[in-house]
C-alpha cells in the first residue's frame, strides 16, 4: 500500500532525477518508478491530480491512494501547490490519456491557498489575467501564446542564419533623433530635481551621462544599414520603443522588432525576402507547436459563437494561417490601390471614416482593412507611397506621368493585423538624399556616419522591419496585443 | 575581347541573379558567366581587383584586361568603392585561390574617394577603428568578431531550443528598483526644462507617461522567475543597463545578457547547465566559424609577439578554447578559495592591491585573476559567498560550524575575462525571503508579483546571468569589451 513521505534532501539535486511530464505522457516505458514534479492544476474525489510542469500543455494523472494517504496531505494538495511525486508508471485509468502515475510519495514544495490563489479551474477573461501577468503564464491559453511566441522568435533566427545573415545588435539608447519621429522616451542620469543648467537657463545635457541628450530607439535599421553596407546582409532583432500616448489593441511602448537589411536589393528582392520569411515562420510554427495551434484555434472557434454570425470569420486560425502558405501575397501600387478604394462601396456611400478624395491621402486603418480582409481576402503588399507620406531615406522613383512623387517603399497588410511590415528600397544616391534632408530640415551633422554609408562605396540596399507582436498575434490569433507580450508597456503602465 | 558597358537597369532586380563571393570561391564550375558585386579593398596594377561582399573573410579575385578599359573607369576602381561585375568563372592564375572572375563588364555602384576614405589597406589601430565605428565592419578583424557575435547568439537560441526552454522577452523599462543598485537610467517624457511638481515642490512622475518613475532594467531575472514558476525552464536574451561611472575594457552602459532561470533546480544543476551551455556554444563557434577564429587566433599571435616574452599567453586561442572544452570548470566554495587567495605568493608578499585578510571580503579582479589564470589555470566556479555581498534573493544556506552565512550563489570565472556567468538558487522560502527584504529595507508592496510567486506553488528553482559581450570576447580574445558590441554605450559616449 502506499506511504506517504517526504523525501530525504529533497531540496538539493533535485533536478537530475526529475522526469518531464511531456516525456511521460509519451513514454511506453511502464511499471517504473519515476519522479515528477509541477503544479497542481486540480484535484478530483481526493484521488485525481492533474499535474503540469510547463513542458507541455497537457497534464499529467497522478493516481492517489487517498485511504492511505495523511489527511492533512491530501488538503494541501490543492489547485496551484507545487508538488512533487514519486510513483510507478502505469497504464491509465481514465481516457484520453495513456499514462498515470500511481503515487507512492508525495511531498508539497510549496503550498497555494485556494482562499487567495487568483487563478483557480474555470474560465477567466483575458481582461482579469491581464491584471495578473505574472501569473497568467500558467493558463493553458498562455501557455500556448508563448510558447509560439518562442518557436517564432526562434524560426526567426533559423531562417536568417541558414539564409548566411548576420544577426546585429543595434544600439538600444541613441543619440539621435534622427527619423524626426518625436514621441520618443528620453534616457538620462540627471537629477530632475534639480538639473545642470545653461548659461541660458536650459537643461545642460552635456553633463548627462553620454554627455548628450539620449532616447530610447525606435529602429534599428540606420545602424543596421552600416552593417549591411559590410556584411551584405544582416537583420536586427530586438526591442524598439514609441511613446505614443496610444491606447489600442495594436501598439505599445515597448515591442520588438525584425529589422533586415540587404545590400545590392533592390524592392523586389525585398519584398520577397519579407514574404519568404513569413511563410518560412508560420510554416515552422505550424509543424512545431502544432499541440499550442490546435488549442488556440478551438480558443478562437468558441470565441466566434459569442458573435453574430455576420462577424465571424470565414476561416478558422488553421485555415487562415494555411491560406496564407499556400497564397501568392497580392501585389499592388498605392496608387491602384487608391483606385480600388476610391471605387469601392464604403467610399461610395460614405460609410468609411475617412473618405478617399484624392491621391496623396494616408491610409486608415479601416482601408487596408477593406482591401485585405474584403476585396483581396490574402494578405497585401503595397507598394509606391507618395513621398510625402513616408521617411526620408526611402528611395525616389521617378516621377509618374502626371508628375507625382512616391518612393520605392512597401508595406505587408495582414487580415484582422494591418500593417505587419514596412520597408522600402533605400535612397543611395547622395545628392538625392541630401536633398530630400534638406527638405526636410533633417540635420546632417547629426548622421554624418549614416551620410558616410552613400560617400563610400553607395550601392543599392533594401530592407524592412516586422512587428513581431503583430506576428504573433496574427499566428496565435489573439486580438489583443498586449495578449502576446509577457509584460505590455503602455500609457500608464509599467507594471511588473 | 573584354569591352566596358554599363549594366542596363542594373539598379533594377540586382539581387536576383547575384552570386555571392562565398559560393563562388567554392566553385567548380568554371567557364561561365556570373554576375558579382561587392566592394574594392585592393586593385592592383590595374588588373587584379579584390573584391569582398561580406558573405566570407576572403575576396575573389577579378581580372580586368586592362588594355581594353577605359581609363576613367579604371581609375574609379579604389578602395571601398562599390562595384558590380559580369565576368567568366576562370581556374585562377594566382597562388592562394581556385577561382578567378575575367571580367566582361564592371560598372561602378558607389565610389570611394582614396583621398577621404578612413580605411585603406593597411593596419590600423582598434582605437582608430572605434572612433569609425560604423566602417570598422569592413575590416577582417571585425569582420571576424561580428561573424562569431553572430554564430555564438544563434548558438545560445538553439541550445535552449533543443533542451526547452522558452525565450522570454522581459520588459526593458521597469518600473521598480528592487535590486537597489540605484546606477540606474531614468525614462521619461516629462519635460525637463519644465517638470510638473506636487504640491511639496517634488517632480510628479504621476504625470509621467507610465503614471510612475520608470528606468532601465538591469536583469531580466525576477520577470523571467515568474515565468519559470509556470513554464520550469525559460531564458531571456536581451538588453540591459548600468549607469555606472565606468570606463573600463569590461564594462558597458549597454550590454546584452543571457538569463536562464530553472524551476525544481538546485544550485548544483544550475553550474551543470551554466558549463554545458559555455561548452555547447564554444564548440559551436569551433566548428561554424573556422576562417573567423583561425584569422583571430593569428591576429592574437601577432599581437602577443609585441609582449615581452613573460607577458606571453601560453595558449593560443584555439588551444584555450580546447582546452576550455576538454576540461571540467574548477568547483569550490568562496570559503576555500579566501582560503588559497590568503596563503598565495601576491598575498604574503602583498603584491595584490587588495590585500586578503579576512573571510567575508568581496574578491576583486586581480584575486579572480589569480585563482583562474595561476592557481588553477581553467575556469573556476566559486560558490557560497557570504550573503552581505550578495543579492536579496539567493537562497540561504545554513549557517557553517563558525555560524557564518552564505548563499547558494555561484559565479564563473574565465581567464582574461573575469566573471563570465552570475548565478544562485533562489530563495523559494516565502518567511527566510521576506526577513533578508527588511533587513536590507527592500519594499515589499513594489514586489508584491515577485512575492506571489513564494505564495503560490512556491518551488526550489535557480539562474544565471551570462555577460555575452564577455563571452564574445572570451571566444574571440578581444581584449577590449567595445570591439565586440557594434556600437559601445559608455560614458560620454552614444555615437551613432
């Protein structure tokens, strides 16, 4: 009959002897004894623990002698406790599952108050496990979130490196301010109390830390286009920051983003870069956490029935995701673009926010909406923006015929994300450049090494950055973008 | 005969029908037509062009017929310049190299101007390189260093990977200062010149745009506890700060850390997993990056010979890097190191600056020094340190026989490089937790997540930091720390 122990020592080499609940729950290996150890998830009839340890979503069956087994045990053992059990691996019990464990110690490492412990068995909105970050990782449906989370970062770095990329770490904290962008986070080491002044009365950023004034980057790609200029091909992939006072399902203060830069490309090549890498990430994820996708399409397929039929989606997450391997990104100008949605039925009757009157407009959210997710249904590459509307160091085509100006620049819209990429073919040409700073009141001074990269050795570059946020919500299927980043940072909000 | 056109449209779907340096260099197929571009770093006599593209350290020759060129092309052909060249896969003429390219046609991309062009084939030094950051890529030598970043990064990701573990990306700005290091950075929106203040005259970071003040992580850790609590084995791979004062060749304002953190682990498989992952990537680099490391391990040679002969190494690179492989890290505790540091020649004949006295002394960089690169020759990993020098969080062990008391921490120390990996197990013990946070007046109410992890299914569990400038300067003998992160932050220092 079993005995219920605590172990000796347990507490030191603990590890080496520790059996994986994911191992286990595939193993044809039985009538052995094993250790395991993780967190409770319930316990039925005083009999049944249902046991996980991260290593997968599934749980594991712990079978209790619970007429043998020391009452005052059996009421730790409750939802959220950490335990860890000795026990014979034998065939299961119950259904749907192959392997139980029939337990022949127990001990509790550590206990969880089901009067306190937030997260018990039942469904919880992701609006409350929001507020509980740091513990919402041991839900099923973060489990899974991250997990693809972490198997597409890493397709990310395997796509690159077998590709010959070389991966840079471009500097967090920059001195320059250099796309004009504005709303970035400034770095410093002075006293706000009391700051170093001027002779004038102004702030003395010569006595700050880098002995200037400092931000946080919002990209990478200026230094990464110096590597590439060297090593041909190079991608950056790290955190970026905006502070945007922006409250949306789509932005944060804090993201991380893929930046690639490839030298002698021109805006073909980088279009297919970036639509060989999508396909390449969704594929791995597909095959590789194919247990994490499973769960987060019927997450999604219950979410649907919560809608009116007219606002669901055609596709469910699998088939969406397979749609996009098996599809052609459609290709098109903005200025067809434009004709496209200057002809189309929510412009015609008004029912667009922001109507399409003329080329030269921005695109809103809602027209690339219109144009992936009604008229193309796949996603979209859009390329050819007017000058106006995009940075400074984007290539210059030609003028149209009508004398118009865009620059060699292409965005990827997704269905249900927007804007997943934005890239362009870089302007490598040093008096077009310049001019367009000068335009621009883009100070020179300030990026004379970046002005160097088209003074010696200028050659033809491309390059883009992905969201990888958006990436992963597109992939998990999560709606909310602060679902799919451990710890979001917005307005108001640094918690954790 | 060869004739001189340009390309048509050249700057028109280049990419496509490039071939890389690398690929051609291996080639066997000779006798055809290719098409390469790159950039110039010699052309001599006017006919022997060599041309690197990135894709490897080493150039391809191209053979121009120079009778039949026009002059003012030929004398565009410089240093850095960079060009685009059709030409016939020929067996070379020259020693050293398979293939040669009889050029066809050349246009080129970008020139060079020799007169202003900082990088000319000759040696310069790593001071000189530093200033010219954004160029030194194109040099072998950080070439070589920046390929082997590249190798040992993706290296770290698929060690993980395949034993996994889940990549987390923990926040970069925080809003707490746990750890109490204090040498923190500031984040902020607020207008400096002007902050808004409380009623007492206090700079109001309520009005900040997290609603709080905000810096800088300096560890990933506690952030990357919670999710070790939910799935066993994580690790991050990201940016972090100090806003120390330091000038040195190991330290900077902005490095990137690698910090695993393990659930149901002790202290002991915690130097298990930091030494099979040094070992895993240190092989990885062996054998991925042999053209890199060999031309390292010669310019380490060169480089030893300026030494007087005493002040030699006795290894060279590759054989440190063997021998690192071949050999188990040195174990022992800090108790028996004080023990060897105090009998030691430097002691008794107080050569060390910091004299060793007494048990409880932090060891400074000449006492590690001593015991990796004189006592024990190999990487040391110290355990047990007293716990006044150590952080809150590391678990306590029992007191010794003499009532002393230390943690289970543990710190690796490489030769030339100091301490490579910090680590411990942590204090899963919610009371003994709690008692060293008000000893030390660490607040309770700001780490209430961290808490809430010893409150609920509280588990032994353990980490490290790795320092991965540190370990690409072990790997490519580097000897200062800026050369091997691409654009260094340090005090008065964010150039680029």
């Amino acid at each position: 009959m079993a005995k219920f122990l605590n172990f000796d020592a347990l507490h030191n080499k603990i590890m080496i002897h520790r059996e994986k609940v994911k191992s286990l729950l595939e193993t044809e290996e039985f009538n052995r004894e094993v250790t395991v150890m993780g967190w409770v998830r319930t316990f039925r009839n005083n009999q049944f623990i249902a046991i996980n340890d991260g290593s997968c979503m599934g749980n594991l069956q712990i079978v209790v002698d619970f007429n043998n087994t020391d009452e005052a045990l059996l009421k730790r053992i409750t939802t959220g406790a950490a335990i860890a059990v000795k026990g014979i691996v034998v065939e299961s019990v119950g259904k749907g599952q192959k392997v139980d464990i029939k337990a022949t110690s127990i001990e509790i490492l550590g206990d969880s108050d089901p009067e306190k412990y937030p997260l018990q068995p039942k469904k919880h909105s992701l609006e409350f496990l929001r507020e509980i970050a740091h513990l919402r990782f041991r839900t099923n449906t973060f489990n899974a979130v991250f997990k693809l989370r972490h198997a597409l970062a890493f397709a990310i770095h395997q796509f690159y490196n077998e590709k010959g990329f070389v991966y840079m770490h471009t500097p967090i904290i920059t001195a320059s301010d250099a796309e004009g962008a504005g709303e970035m986070f400034r770095v410093t080491t002075l006293d706000l109390e009391n700051p170093p002044l001027t002779e004038d009365g102004k702030v003395d950023y010569s006595e700050d830390f880098f002995a200037r004034s400092a931000n946080l980057t919002v990209s990478g790609q200026l230094e990464g286009e110096l590597a590439a200029m060297a090593f041909g091909q190079i991608y950056t992939f790290g955190p970026t920051f905006r502070a945007e006072n922006s409250n949306t399902t789509r932005h944060l203060a804090e993201f991380w983003m893929v930046e690639p830069e490839v030298a002698f490309a021109d805006l073909e090549d980088n279009m297919q870069l970036a639509e060989d890498m999508l396909k390449y990430v969704i594929n791995y994820a597909l095959v590789n956490c194919k247990e994490e996708i499973d769960f987060l399409n019927n997450r999604l397929l219950e979410e649907e029935k919560t809608k009116p039929q007219n606002e669901r989606s055609e596709l469910s997450l699998i088939e969406k995701l397979n749609f996009c391997l098996a599809n052609d990104f459609e290709r098109l100008t903005y200025t067809e673009a434009i004709k496209i949605l200057k002809a189309s039925k929510p412009n015609q009757k008004k029912q667009f926010k922001y109507l399409i009157d003329e080329w030269g407009a921005d695109l809103q959210s809602e027209h690339e909406r219109y144009l992936v997710e009604k008229h193309f249904k796949k996603p979209v590459i859009l390329t050819d923006y007017p000058a106006d509307i995009k940075s400074f160091y984007m290539r210059q085509n030609e003028p149209d015929e009508q004398g118009r100006k865009t620059v060699a620049a292409m965005d990827i819209l997704f269905p249900g994300i927007g804007e997943m990429v934005g890239g362009s073919q870089r302007e490598e040409r040093m008096d077009k450049l310049v001019a367009r700073m000068e335009e621009l009141n883009i100070p020179q001074e300030e990026l004379w090494w970046f002005l160097d990269t088209r003074r010696f050795g200028s050659a033809p570059h491309s390059g883009f950055g992905l969201g990888f946020e958006r990436l992963v919500q597109f992939v998990s299927g999560m709606g909310n973008i602060r679902d799919v980043i451990a710890f979001p940072r917005f307005p108001k909000n640094a918690e954790f």
